[in-house]
C-alpha cells in the first residue's frame, strides 16, 4: 500500500500555508514531517485524515494505492491517528476500547483471540479486565497504538505521539512503535518537533513556508 | 443522512419554545387592547386598562409584586456572594456542592407549604415557643405567613434561588481562578473580602445576568408560590391577573390581560434598570480597586454568610419534616410539637386520588425531558458540524434567545397561547400540554447540557470513525457513552421543571388537567393540612427521585471506569 502526496498546497484566505509538497511512501515506509510552529504540520494530518475544516482551501491530491482520499469521508479512509494524548475511551475497558477497532464480521472467539494475541505482543497480557484510568503512561501508550493497528488501518498518521512520555519510556516506545509499523508494511507519516524521534532510516519532510 | 437533518434541530428547538412565546404575547396583548373578538369585542380601545386601574386593590397588587420580585432576587444575589466570598473554594463548599442537586430539585410550591408549615401561627415555630416557654396558649393572631406586606413570599423566593444562583455561578467559577486571584490579592496586601468584591464579583456577575434577570422575572410574576405564601386581599399582580382571566365574568379577561401586559412591561423596566445600573456600579468597583486602600478591618464573612446558610439549611429541612409529620398526623393540636396520634390514614388513602394526577405528571414530565433532551442534542451536534465547518464558531449570541421564555412573564403570554390554542381547536390536548411544558422544559435543559456536551473532546469522535467507520456507532458508544452522566443529569432537571410546573397546566388544560403541582396548590388554598403534607411530599418526591435514579445509573455505568467516576455534571 504506496502513499503519495501530489503537490498537496494548503491556505487559508488565499495565504499559502507551506510550498506545495510532493511526497511518496512506500509499505513500511515512515515519513517524518518536521517545521516551525504555524508552518501547518496538524493542518497537513488534518487535511489526510479528513478532518481538515473547509475554510482552508485545499490543491493538489492525496493518494492511498492509487485511489485519491480527498472526497473520502474520515470513516471510510481507513486512516489510523495517534495523538500525544493516548485518547483511550474512558468508559470502556482495555478489552472494550480494542474490540471497538477490531473490523466487523469475526465471532467472539475471534475477537478475543485477536485481542488477547494483541495484547501478548505489547506484553501486556491479561490486561483485558482493565481501566484505562488504572494504566501507566507507558502502558496507555501501548493499547492505544495496539487500538489503531487493530483496525487494519491503510495508513497511520501519528501527531507528536511520543512528546507527553517520560524520557526514558519515550526511546522504548518510539522503538517498539516503528518496528510494528514496518513489521505490518504500513506507511506512516509522523509529525514531531524533537528530531531524536525522526526513524534512522525514515524520510524527512521539510515544511518550506511559502515566503522561504 | 442524520447529518443533514442536523440543521434542522435548532430550528426546530427555536420553533418549539418561542411559537407559544411569540403567538402568546400577541394574544395577550390584543385583549388588553379590547380587541377579543371571542367575546364580540372588536374595537381597540385603551378600556381594559381603565378598567384595572379603577379595579380594586391593583396599585397595592403591583407595589406588592415589584417589592417581593425584585426584594427577593436582591436578597438571593447579596446572600449568594456572600457565601461565595466566605466559602469558595473551600472542603465545607465541596459538601454544599454536593447538597445542590436535590435542594434545586424541591418544587416552590412544595417548599411554600412546608415553610407555611413552620412558620404559620399555628406551626412548628410557634409549637417550640410555646412548649419551651408556656406561651402562647393559643396559635396567636400573627401574621407571619401570607402576610399582607409579602415577606413571607420574599422569604420563600428568596430561600429557593440562591440554591439556583449559587448552581449558576459554580458553572462559571473554575474559569476565573478564583484561589489564584485570591492568592495574588493576598500577596498584594488585599484582603478576601476587597478582592472578591473588585476583581472576581464583576466578571462573575457578567456570567450571572441572564440567570439573575430569569430570577428576577421570575419572581415579579410568580403564580402558584404567591398563591400558597403571598398576601391575599390584595394579592400580588399576577395573582390578580390569573383570577382576573378565570372568573366566571368573561369580560374581566380584558382588564386580565392589561394586568398581564403590565406586569411584562414592569418586567422589562425592572431588568433595563439593573442592565444600565451595572455601568455605575462597575466604575464604583474599579474606583474601589484603584483606590490602593488595604483596609486592615476583618468583615466577618463567614459569621455573616452562616447567618445565611444555617437558617437556609434550618427551613429546607425543617420544611420537610414538618411536611412528614403532618401526612402522618392523626389528630395535632396545638401547641403539640407531635401529631397524636400518628396515622397512616391519609397515605392509605392517597393512591385512589393520587393515581391519575401522578400518572399525567409522570407521562407529562418524562415525554417533555425525553423530547427536549433530543432537540437539544441535535441541537449542539448542528453546532459540532458548524465548528468543523468554521472553526472558532460559538453559539453565544443564542444564549439571549434561549433564555427569553424565562424571562418573559408566564401569566404575559400563556393566556394568549390558550386563546390562540382555542380558537384553532387545539385547547385541552395532552400534547399541547407537553408542548406547553417544553417550552420552559427545553430552556433549562439547553442551559444543563450544553457546558459538559460543549466540553467534550471532539478527536474521541475522530478516533472512534477512524476506528470503527460507523459515524452512528461512533456517536451512540463513545460520545454519549462518555456523557451517561450529564445526559441523566439534564434528564432528570427537565422532568423536575415538568413536574414543578403550575401555570401552563392551568392554562392549556383550562381546568382538564390535573397534575401533582396543579392539585397541591389548589389544596394549599384549603384547610386539610394532611392532604395538603401528603401532595407537597409527593411532589418533593418526583424529581429527587428522578435525580437520584439519574446519578446513580451512572454511577452504576462507570463502577468500573476511575475516570468518570467523580465528573461533574
């Protein structure tokens, strides 16, 4: 599943946000967009994940496999975002926030299979019975990508998701989180202002602003 | 395809409650104006007014209700900054908090015939008096409820807002940071007292002004409280209005409705007053600020606001277990302080006449919450959609329009809205009276719901589509998932102000319906104080039992869930 951004240019009242940006990623790619506060790197996700207000005036395309998203609404996309806050639903459990993800069709014992599988990986095994408000940040953190990926997203978006962890969490997570990106092949595009957070071998996207 | 319904729900919001409001007025203003073609009256004349004018006793009716509206709604606002100023923030407001809930839910009427009650000649004061002193022998000749001077009414009123107020207030009170302020006054050399008064009072009351103004109309034009503690030869003007409009003399509905019209006009003089006294009365505070004074004298806040709260707490109990006592009285002469004996007879008997009262009140209440509740919710999900469309979009401006039913008159519009009802052949339908209702019903539920719906975070729906992919799915697990509470909460606030209405089921069932409310009050006009006891706590009982059924569903729901366990409404 390739990713591409054609000449993607954003404005709002005829004032350019950023140069148009040309990006392509490929499965497993995962591409970090880095620039100055207001150089529209929330409006750049907001604009993908179909959440972008219609003040703004938008060119361009914004492609998943070929199939342009822009006149797809949020819930069909198939985008997964991750903020910096994990925003798991505090009336619902660990087991409840991940079958809410988990895409319609399987029977229980699927379910719970999935799930349980799931939660083994991040080692977080019987965690199911859990309330969200009784994890750790590190913990929250975990389920809260687990969620994401657990929807079968096409693409992930991820907006300064390691910037509210402890420093010595944030290097571990960071870790883990990539590696589960390029182990299940999907592109991802990740917006940061630390760049110790920007993948070794990831792409580096500059927001030029338009008077640069 | 609900999406694009969504515009629809505020329109539709605005219809239900300002059509009675708008249709009514016109209505009422016509026959004040002798236009009442119903009654062959067809020339607009200024007769009417005449009429009321020469009409016994209707200068003192008018002095009466501007004394006892605007009294009361001072006295409720001087007594709510006190206890504001004395209290917040501390661990002992935490617990007031805690009580607000099931005090607001106390119907006037009901909380009127307790304190009669207890402080009629005949009542549990007196009974203490003279148990404790042998004196009186006899319940005295005193005038101390339904005294001719109102004070009584201004008590009652006045009792039964700062509860609303102090509720008001609280909603806007984190986001001044009062403990900082405080905190900073302190370290500036300012007492408490000096900065409440110069830098957080001000603010604060520009948050209360539409709840203030609906208290004080409130109270200039209340119905069934003055009819149970106001004064009676002359009663207020609304009183006055209400007999005017059902005597049995047709033609004295015209001089009503002047008298109606009059009390919308003394209304609106009274809240231009207070709108244009603010502008002085902030130069003053800022004169008061500026002055660099750091006066060392300690006010004693918390001695005067007991002074408030404990009498306060006294009435609100003691009205209730005097109501207790009386629906179980036997036999309760005075000076007794026990009914002797005890008797279950009235309670016994209660169920054959309460069933069909209860019935209607219940079916009335839940069908205008419930109905209500959904406008409203569509309502602020429209706004949702028109903030993603423009962000930084606020419905502020709508807050005026949402509070006109409540500060526009009842008596100045209902008997319009009867007439108009009757002449399309509308009048005495159970669902006019539930359209009736909701017209003070959605008010109050818009103003319950919209601070915690409006404070819900938006990228939980954002997730939840990108998740599931079900916006409805969405919308029913995690958004109202998350607000069981507030939602119970407004539920249960819109049933209480259902049941607690009067007037409306007076008017729009033209004497067919009879609710809790409308069968307590006219009792309270009687002698039978045990069937009077036994209305008043079933009337009590309803909406304490709807909060309570509300709070601890969702305390039920979220057992498992820290999170959401201590949310406020």
């Amino acid at each position: 599943m390739a990713f591409d951004i054609e000449q993607l240019s954003l404005a709002l009242n005829h004032s350019p946000l950023f140069q148009p940006l040309t990006v392509h990623l490929e499965p497993g790619q995962i591409g970090t967009v880095m620039g100055p506060s207001g150089s529209g790197k929330s409006t750049l996700l907001a604009a993908i994940s179909g959440t972008l207000p219609p003040v703004f005036e938008l060119g361009g395309d914004i492609r998943l496999n070929g199939q342009s998203l822009l006149s797809v609404p949020i819930e069909h996309r198939q985008v997964g975002i991750l903020f910096q806050d994990d925003l798991l639903f505090p009336h619902l459990n660990v087991y409840q926030n991940l079958v809410f993800a988990l895409p319609g069709g399987l029977n229980r014992a699927q379910k719970r299979e999935r799930i349980a599988s799931a939660l083994a990986s991040a080692g977080l095994a019987d965690f199911e019975r859990r309330d969200v408000a009784t994890l750790s940040g590190g913990q929250r953190a975990r389920i809260s990508l687990l969620r994401t990926l657990l929807a079968e997203p096409r693409l992930i978006l991820l907006d300064e998701p390691f910037s509210k962890l402890d420093q010595h969490l944030r290097g571990q997570f960071r870790d883990w989180v990539f590696s589960r990106i390029i182990e299940l092949g999907i592109p991802a595009l990740m917006v940061t202002h630390d760049p110790a957070d920007r993948p070794v071998q990831g792409r580096l996207i500059t927001l030029e602003t338009s008077d640069a | 395809m609900i999406t694009r319904l969504l515009p629809w729900f505020p329109r539709l919001l605005l219809l239900a409650f300002l059509t009675p409001v708008l249709v009514g007025l016109a209505g009422t203003w016509l026959p004040a104006f002798g236009w009442f073609p119903a009654l062959e009256q067809r020339s607009l004349s200024l007769a009417p007014w005449l009429e009321l004018l020469h009409y016994p006793g209707t200068g003192t009716a008018l002095r009466l209700s501007v004394l006892t509206g605007l009294g009361s709604s001072l006295l409720a606002l001087g007594a709510t900054l006190l206890i504001l100023m004395a209290f917040y923030p501390s661990r002992g407001f935490r617990r007031l908090e805690k009580l607000l809930a099931p005090i607001l839910s106390v119907p006037h009427a009901a909380f009127a015939i307790g304190i009669g009650f207890l402080v009629a000649p005949s009542g549990w004061l007196v009974r203490w008096l003279a148990v404790l002193t042998g004196w009186p022998e006899y319940p005295p000749n005193w005038m101390t409820f339904k005294d001719p001077y109102g004070l009584s009414l201004m008590l009652v009123l006045a009792l039964k807002e700062i509860p609303f107020l102090l509720f008001m207030a609280l909603a806007s009170l984190p986001a001044l940071k009062v403990e900082k302020t405080l905190w900073l006054g302190a370290s500036l050399g300012y007492r408490p007292g000096k900065v409440w008064l110069t830098l957080i009072w001000p603010v604060l009351y520009g948050r209360l002004r539409l709840p203030f103004y609906a208290v004080v109309a409130f109270s200039l034009s209340v119905v069934d409280i003055a009819l149970i503690a106001g004064p009676t030869a002359p009663p207020t003007l609304a009183v006055m209005a209400t007999r005017l409009f059902n005597d049995p003399d047709l033609l004295l509905r015209l001089p009503g409705a002047a008298a109606a019209t009059t009390l919308l006009l003394v209304t609106v003089l009274s809240l231009a007053i207070l709108y244009y006294l603010e502008r002085p009365l902030r130069w003053l505070c800022l004169r008061l600020l500026s002055n660099g004074k750091r006066p060392r004298l300690r006010l004693g806040l918390r001695i005067w606001a007991s002074l408030v709260l404990i009498p306060g707490t006294f009435f609100y109990l003691g009205s209730l277990l005097v109501l207790i006592l009386w629906s179980f009285a036997g036999q309760w002469r005075f000076p007794g302080l026990w009914p002797d004996p005890f008797s279950s007879r009235t309670w016994v008997s209660a169920p054959e006449r309460l069933l069909d009262p209860l019935w209607l009140t219940l079916s009335t209440g839940l069908s205008a919450a419930v109905i209500a509740l959904v406008l409203v919710i569509g309502a602020l999900e429209n706004e949702v959609r028109l903030r993603q469309l423009k962000p930084g979009f606020t419905a502020q401006r709508l807050l005026w329009v949402v509070y006109l039913p409540l500060l526009v008159p009842q008596i100045a519009f209902l008997f319009g809205f009867q007439v108009s009802l009757a002449w399309l052949e509308l009048g005495g339908r159970w669902w006019v009276l539930v359209w009736s209702h909701l017209v003070f019903v959605l008010p109050y539920t818009f103003l319950t719901l919209s601070g915690p719906y409006r404070a819900y975070d938006e990228r939980y729906t954002w997730v939840g589509l990108s998740l599931s992919g079900h916006r409805l799915a969405t919308f029913w697990r995690i958004k109202l998932g998350q607000l069981w509470r507030p939602l119970g909460y407004t539920l249960a606030t819109g049933f209480a102000v259902s049941v607690a209405q009067y007037l409306p089921t007076l008017f729009i069932g033209g004497g067919r319906f009879a609710t809790i409310t409308t069968e307590a009050v006219s009792l309270a006009s009687g002698s039978n104080r045990r069937s009077m006891a036994v209305y008043a706590l079933v009337q009590q009982l309803l909406p304490l039992i709807g909060f309570a059924l509300a709070l601890s569903l969702a305390a039920w729901r979220y057992r498992h869930h820290r999170a959401l366990q201590q949310s406020q409404t």
